[in-house]
C-alpha cells in the first residue's frame, strides 16, 4: 500500500508522499492556485465561497488555464477541487457549474444543518456520475459521526481549533479531536480516510497529523503566503511579519460584521489578526461606528492591513510559522519532503 | 544519543524511550501518584499548589512512599518533581519544604509577572546546591523567550490551548505553539529542552509532540484515570464517560469563583466539563446563587459530579480519549510503547 492511501481517487496526487491539499479560502484560492498545488502532487481546492454566481465562469477559467500548464483532465475531470460555505449557497448554480466543468472533489462546510448535505451529495454525484467525490469538513466527533452515518462522505475534513477563518467557536485542536473522531468511526465500522485542517503549517505539522491518524493534510494559512493566492499586499505582508501565531489570532464574529456578511450558522466565528476593528469591538465601540470606520479602510489599499489597521486578516494560529512567500507547487513539495524527514528523524530517536 | 536527550538530568527515566511527565494538578497528583511514575521510568511531579503550608509534610510521606517501593535517591535527591502555582506560594515555605526533602525538579507556573520566577529559581538553585532542575510553564511565544533570557531554566513546558484546568485564555495548541517556540528559540541560539503538555493523552499524542519537536511529553488529563490519582469517584466516573473533547469542556473562571479561589492572573482562566454551574453562568445566573448551588453540592458527594452537577471536573480535550483506569506506571509504559510504535508505523508508510 502507498503511503497516500487517497492516490487511487486523485491519481495525478504523488503516490509515496503524503497527501497535501490547499484548503479552500474565499476570494483567495481560486483557479491558479488549485491548478498549481494539482500540478505539483497535490490537490488544490478553488473556494466557491458562498456566492456561487461567478462559479461557471471561474472554472471556464480554470480548465484554459489547467490546460495552458498542461494539467491533464482525469477520466474527463478536472483535477481539482470545489469548497462551498453551504449555509449560504445555491445548489442549482453549483450543479450547472459542476455539470459544465466536472472536478474531481466538491468540499462543504457550515450548512445552516447537517441533513442539508444529503441533497447536496447526491445531486452532485448524480450529475457527475459519482465521478466527482463528496468532502464534508467538521469539527466535533458528534458532527463527524452524524455526517458519517447520512451523507457518507468519501473523506472527512476534521478541521482543529488552530484553523483560520471560519471555524466552530468551541472546538478541540487536531491533537485531540483528530484521535478522537478516527476512534469513534472505527467503533462504528465505518472507513472513510480523514484530511486534517487547522493548524498545519509546515512538514511538522504535517507529520504530526500523520502520527495522529490523519490519510493526508491541509494547509490553508500556509497558503496566504503563495505567488498565486489572490490577496493584496497589505494582507500578505501582515501574514508574513506576524509572530506568536496563538497571542496574536482571536476567533470573533466582528471581522463579519464590518464585512456586512450575515448568515453564518451561531455556532461559528472566524480566526484573524486581532487589529483595531477588533479591540475597538471589544472596548464597546457600536457596530455602526466600526462598520464606517472599517469602510474608510477599505479605501486605504495596503495601508488599511496592520495590527493598527482595520482591514480583516483572517489567519489561523500557524501564521507565526510563515515567513517567506513561495509558489503553490513548493509549498507542497516542501511539505511532504520535511514530514517524511521529521517522522524519519523522530523514529530514528528511539528505534535503532 | 538516546532517544530520550532528559535521560542524563533524571537518570531513572527510561533512555530509550519518549521522555513521559505526570503533570501537577493541584490536589489531585500528590506523592503516590509521583512516586509511581517515576519509578516505572517517567518522572511525576506532586502537585504543591498555591497553598504550600502542607509540602514539607507531604514531601516527607512521600520520600517514605518511595523508600517503601523500593525507589532510589538520585544524588541524595528524591527523584520526583514538585509544581507550584506561583501567583499564591510562599517561597519560604517551598525552600523550607526543598531544603529537607530536595526532588530533581521543580515546575513553575502562573507567577503574577515572569520576572517574579528569578528569585524562585536562584533560591531553589542555591538551596539544592544546583541539583533540583528548574521547569518553568509559558503558553506563548513571548513568555517563552522572556523565560529563556531572564530565568534560565532547565526546562520549558510549553502549555497548549487543548490542556484542562488553568492556562492563558487566548492560546494556540501545541500543533503551531511548540514548532514556533523551537524555532525562536533557535533563532537566539537558546539551547533548552522543550515539554509539550496540553491535549496529549496516549501515544499518537505524544508522537505527534514529538515529531513537532519537544524532547517530552506532560500529560495531566490521562492521570485523572489512575489507581492513584487522589480524586472523587464522581470525579472520575465522569471523565471516563464524557466524550467529544472539544464540544463538552470550555475555558472558563466562574469554577474558580464558586471555589472561593481567588488571585489567579487575569490572563488565565481554567477548562473544565460544561456542567450546570457554568451553563446558569452562561445564563446570567448571579455568582452569589452559583456559588450557594455549589456548595450545595459539595455536600451530595459523588452526586454532585455530572453533565447535571455543580462540581468542578476540570479536563482538557483528551478527555474523550481517556477510556479506563490504569495504574500510574501502565499509563507511562503504553504512552511510550505506543508512542513509538506510531512513529515506526507513520513513517513505514513512506520510508521502504
């Protein structure tokens, strides 16, 4: 058996390495990037978001440019990924989208319930001849049992506490959750592989996720700081000079407030750089006042990102581990490369 | 170089093994429990507290505990650790206690500032004519450099955000925290062992700490399942049934105030299983009728435990992991049996 027990599903993915995805990210992950991480052994994921009118066009866009790198399609697939934030989004447009341009994944998260996801997975598989494969990301073993049981993923996204963005409010790292959730579907008989999320920075990162039980890991954060996610300077700069990943992130609901995003299920808040917007939130300033002060912001450009800024740096706990901007197709060779060295050097510690 | 780089500082503990610690917890870990785990090849550490008017008498029991079991003195040294809360001990008390029973280390935690930790250190060193080893808990990047530079200590224990009982509020886990303190600390060539405590519950959670770099793991958690653990039944019925780690325990200070304990830094607050007292919290229930409820409860016994009780059951998010009662030393012997087995079997997977 290959170390990456997904490579039979995603056959360009490298078989003796383990299995790296770039995780969705709105407006920042888009067909580039996906292509890019694809084309370099891994699987990349172009975030749908929760806006699906653009998503036709997009992927149109995607398959010129998979095409211009020589990114071959796979039993008439296009090899990457599709994230959703489901509580927000049209399955009508994702199924003309996926109709027109079949991908080789679909990934949701946050539907406004879970039993929301079984229409979603079965009209997709429908329209894709069960050829486009069902991910669901969760974040507490009762969710990942639930999932388990209904929709009948073909993979598991268990995203930890560390995640940037939009996550649980209440939720255990990968540490902890990760073990618990592979015990809890072994105890039920039920074999669908688990991708780690929230946390995953580096090869360490990833080797620990193995140890952990994970088939395979994604990095979002890491991800930022890449040639070709879509994101403004200001924001990568800030990505790149922030330390002490854990002090310097707080999960809040406020960075959707100022964005004028509403709808996101209760139970979730988003991962970012504590910058004005949110310590004026948090000593009583009114929405009303942050919401103007957020938009005479936006107008700055890159001088609007900042810890003295106002502008939304979603990041998870791991920024403080991201120091240089690489290309897609590094991230993920360096990835896997530094994992296998760590759980080589680890082992040689102990067994002679 | 033997896997086990602390194995010189504390020569009982296993050499070829992962390094494996019974963290302090307050009431809870006391001389048996210790004793026990170091005599099976870890190194336990009897909880002092914030209150250290019993330590010299109980450190006296325990150095009779541990001549009864057979275990050495190192050095003239009893080979435990002892772990203070610092906000509220007394240092002539700790020297006094030190002084007639002198342990291998000593673990500080939660001074009111860091530099408070420098007179503990010098003293504690002086008394023990260098022998007792100086552990000191951050939960940042920061702290740990500030300790590294002014301190000095033997050890650093890097606290992650899935640990139970007290901690920094806003923390990352140990999945970018320790990774990001290594490399700051190899950035100012600072040569200091790292410990990872906070979510590691068997041996997939200490490999994974491993492969992110900490020379040793601390587990508190996993201990409140042992024969010795000095706890309530309800105690430890409950964290032998309470699953979904991260979704059942919260970060929280209203379990100090209907305790009666005061004084803890204002940065920390304490996790525990959600039960009744912090949900009527939540609630807007006042502290004085908590804190009456509470007492109520106290006086119903094991009764008072339970999702539906008042009593304090604190836990991190391993607590769903935490299956059985074992004895202290089973628990050190399957962490690093385990441990190491999931290092050979991870990396197997990618290295023919």
């Amino acid at each position: 058996m290959p170390g990456n027990t997904l490579h039979a599903d995603y056959p360009w993915t490298s078989p003796d390495a383990p299995f790296v995805v770039a995780a969705p990210m709105m407006k920042i992950t888009l067909g580039r990037l996906a292509v890019s991480v694809s084309a370099n052994g891994g699987l990349g994921f172009l975030a749908g978001g929760f806006d699906l009118s653009p998503l036709a066009k997009d992927l149109g866009e995607t398959a010129e440019f998979a095409k211009s790198q020589g990114l071959q399609l796979h039993d008439g697939i296009l090899p990457i990924g599709v994230g959703f934030q489901n509580w927000g989004s049209d399955l009508q447009l994702a199924l003309a989208a996926l109709k027109e341009h079949p991908v080789a994944a679909v990934w949701f998260f946050a539907p406004k319930q879970l039993s929301d996801l079984l229409d979603w997975a079965k009209q997709i598989r429908a329209v894709s001849g069960g050829k486009t494969k069902i991910w669901v990301q969760i974040g507490t073993v009762a969710e990942a049992l639930e999932v388990a049981k209904t929709t009948q993923p073909d993979v598991i996204v268990i995203q930890g506490a560390d995640s940037g963005g939009h996550g649980l409010a209440q939720r255990a790292s990968l540490l902890t959750l990760l073990p618990e959730v592979i015990d809890a579907l072994a105890e039920e008989r039920i074999d669908i592989p688990v991708i780690a999320a929230g946390g995953i920075v580096d090869g360490r990162g990833a080797a620990a996720a193995l140890t952990l039980g994970a088939a395979g890991v994604a990095l979002g954060t890491r991800f930022l700081a890449c040639s070709e996610a879509v994101i403004a300077k200001g924001y990568q700069d800030q990505v790149l000079s922030v330390t002490d990943g854990g002090a310097s992130t707080v999960g809040t609901t406020i960075y959707d407030v100022v964005r004028g995003i509403h709808g996101w299920p209760r139970a979730y808040n988003g991962r970012g750089i504590a910058n004005s917007t949110y310590h004026d939130a948090e000593q009583g300033m009114s929405e009303a006042e942050n919401v103007e002060k957020y938009e005479t912001a936006v107008q700055q450009g890159d001088a609007g990102w900042g810890p003295e800024g106002r502008m939304t740096t979603y990041a998870g706990t791991g920024v403080g581990l991201v120091r240089e901007v690489m290309s897609a197709g590094e991230i993920v060779k360096s990835v896997q490369k530094e994992a296998v060295q760590t759980l080589q050097r680890s082992t040689a510690k102990y067994v002679k």
